[in-house]
C-alpha cells in the first residue's frame, strides 16, 4: 500500500502542471483523460491511511494488545487474577455410584449354572468287560455299547458259540470298541489269511489303534505273536443256526440229536387254522427281538404265566432241550407251518397229543440259557423258513 502511495507522489509530480495543454501534432490524438487534480490525490492518500489504520486495530484487538473501552490495563490485571482456578475432582469410588436397578429376569431366557466341564466323548480302542447280569438280553447289551448284536456274539464266540440262548448271568463278555470280531492269533497265521477269513482288507487290521501294530513298511513283514488277541474292525463270522429244525408229525425223531424230548413215531391230530393268536398273557417284548443271530421273539412274563397253542396242531416236541432252551414244547400244525415254546417252567402236554388253538400247553419260566423269566416263541414255514413272529401274530 505505501507503495502505491509512492508511485501515485511520483507520477504526480512528473505529471504537467494543471490547465496545460496536451501536446497534439498530426498523426496524434488528443487523450480525453485528465490526471487526478491535487486535491483528488490527497483525499485518496488519507483514505488509504485510514483503511490501513482500521486493519491494523483489528488485528491487534483480537490479539488482546488493545485495552477494552473504559477498562484501563490494571482493571483487567485485576479481573484475570480473580478469575477462580478449576479445581480437580475427587476420585469417584464403586460406592458412591446410584443404585442400578436390576432388571426383571426374561422367564424365556435363563442361564442354568454349570459346575463342571463338559468334555467331548472320545472313541474307545480297547476291549473292556462285562458282567451279565439278571435279565439281561443280547440286544440289551448291543445297545448299552451301540453295537450291533453280532458283535456281541463274535466279540465272545468261544463262550456264546454263536447263540444268543448260550448267554448266561455271571458271564463275563469282551466288549469291542468297534462292530466286528475279537481273534487270537494262532501259529502259523497271516494277515492276508485272517483278513480274508474274516471278509476284510489286511490294513483293516493293521491301521486299528487298538492293535498296536503301525510302523511296519508292507503286510507281509508283520510278525505277531501267537496268542495275541486282535480287533477285527467290520469282520464278520457265518452265523451259526442252533435253533431248533423242523419237526414233522409224520417224522418227529428226527429232532432225537436235540434233546430227550424228543418224540418218536408219526402222529395224526388237528390242522391249524389260517391265523395265529397271541401266546401268553403279556404283550411285551422283554429284550431279544427277531434278527438273523436270533430268529424268535423273546416274550416278557412272569413264572408261572400261561403259554397258549397259538394254532391248533400236534406235539411233536415234549420235555428237555440240550440246545439252551430248558423244557421246549413243538407243536406242527399240519398245514407247513410250526410253533416252538421254550425255557418254559412247567409242561402241560405229551407227544403225538392234539391241542385246539387257545389250550394252556405249559407255563412261562427260565429254565436253559436264560437271565430271567420269558417266553422263547418261533415260528416256522416250510415255504418261508424262519419267520418275525411279528409278522404274523400281534398283541
């Protein structure tokens, strides 16, 4: 701005005087514009003056270096030191917090208290044992482990001999970890020759956990000492039918390899009728069902109960029976169709003797390979062999 000033002075001054004219020639126009006159010069200078002042108060009242209208410098001293200083404050402590209202629980929502870890089930490698017990069943015991019942046969096949009518309170059982078969292994045996044996792949056996036999480079290099029991995971056995053949009237010594109830002779006697009745007082089944390791029902009772024909027929089967079923009653009934009554407690019909649909022909009991008292009831077909009583009888 002083600048501008100064420019405006000098060219004022180098200017011609006031009133003079212009210089005019051919060729040459004469300018319309006149210079600022004195006076204009000087209001100009004293306005720039002023806008400069103005700035600069401006700048220096907001910078505090201007004192406020009608407040001398000591005044504001004054008033600076008496401004009170903000004290920090005082710690706050969980007790001198309000009261938080609890808010009423959500009876959809609640927390159960838990005192314990619940850890994950880890699968089992081992065998363990186990105590048969009053009233225990093949499957019962298939199903208290989540195996199949074959694998209770097979896990303990020198003791059972296949049957589940060989089960017995106070034996003690192998219990796999796996569905399968349990092998000792004998001299002179392979891998490859008891894995085919028993319907698996060699590595079946050899990556079993339960074995303890990882770390061998091939099959063939294996070595295992005879007696050693090994886990055969999904091996399999042929199932072993114990149960009772088929006894015809015409020709019921046939059964004499079975037990001394046998009958002898050809008998003649009612046909059955076209359907079958229930054959006891209870409609319950106590524990072994049908399945191919046990092709009957298991009928829960009380000794003493009543056993009923379930169809008219002959006896060709009266007395002891040496296969696990204790005092057996067969009936045929004429027509292809045979019943079969075991580990009954008492007998109340003799060979070759007729019996109508519905007779009392003995009474529910736990004679032979039995854990407790119930009705052992098959039913055979010349057609369709061995059949689930369920199939053909209901409650």
């Amino acid at each position: 701005m002083l600048r501008s000033v100064t420019s405006a002075h000098d060219e004022a001054v180098a200017s011609p005087k006031e009133n003079e004219p212009s210089p005019s020639g051919p060729g040459r126009e004469a300018s319309s514009d006149r210079a600022p006159s004195r006076p204009q010069r000087a209001a100009l200078v004293a306005l720039t003056l002023v806008v400069v002042s103005g700035l600069a108060f401006v700048v220096f009242r907001g910078a505090g270096l201007v004192p406020t209208w009608g407040q001398s410098p000591s005044d504001e001293a004054a008033a600076v030191a008496n401004t009170p200083t903000p004290e920090a404050a005082a710690q706050l402590k969980v007790s001198d917090l309000p009261a938080f209202p609890t808010p009423a629980a959500d009876a959809d929502i609640t927390r159960k208290l838990e005192l314990h870890t619940t850890l994950p089930d880890r699968p089992r490698a081992k065998v363990i044992k186990y105590t048969v017990k009053q009233g225990d069943t093949l499957f019962d015991i298939a199903d208290k482990y989540g195996l199949q019942p074959e694998s209770i046969l097979w896990g303990n096949y020198d003791l059972l001999k296949g049957s589940p009518d060989s089960l017995r309170t106070d034996q003690e059982l192998n219990i796999l970890p796996v569905d399968g078969t349990y092998y000792q292994w004998q001299e002179g045996d392979s891998i490859r020759g008891v894995a085919g044996f028993f319907r698996v792949a060699p590595e079946d056996i050899l990556d079993y956990p339960g074995n303890n036999l990882a770390g061998y480079a091939s099959v063939d290099e294996v070595t295992i000492d005879p007696g050693t029991w090994l886990i055969v995971p999904g091996g399999k056995r042929e199932v072993v039918t114990w149960q009772a053949p088929r006894i015809t009237r015409a020709n019921p010594g046939t059964a004499r390899y079975v037990g001394p109830g046998a009958c002898s002779g050809g008998f003649d006697g009612p046909v059955g009728e076209p359907s079958f009745i229930w054959p006891t007082t209870l409609k319950t089944i106590s524990g072994n069902g049908y399945s191919s390791v046990h092709p009957a029902i298991d009928i829960a009772g009380a000794v003493g109960n009543a056993v009923y024909a379930s169809a008219s027929g002959v006896v060709v089967y009266s007395g002891w029976n040496d296969w696990g079923y204790g005092y057996m009653i067969v009936l045929d009934h004429g027509n292809g169709w045979q019943t079969l009554y075991g580990h009954l407690s008492g007998i109340n019909v003799g060979c070759g003797q007729g019996v109508a649909q519905g007779r009392v022909i003995g009474a529910v009991g736990s004679t032979g390979n039995s854990t407790g008292p119930h009705l052992h009831f098959e039913m055979q077909s010349d057609l369709y062999g061995k059949v689930n009583p369920l199939n053909f009888v209901s409650p």
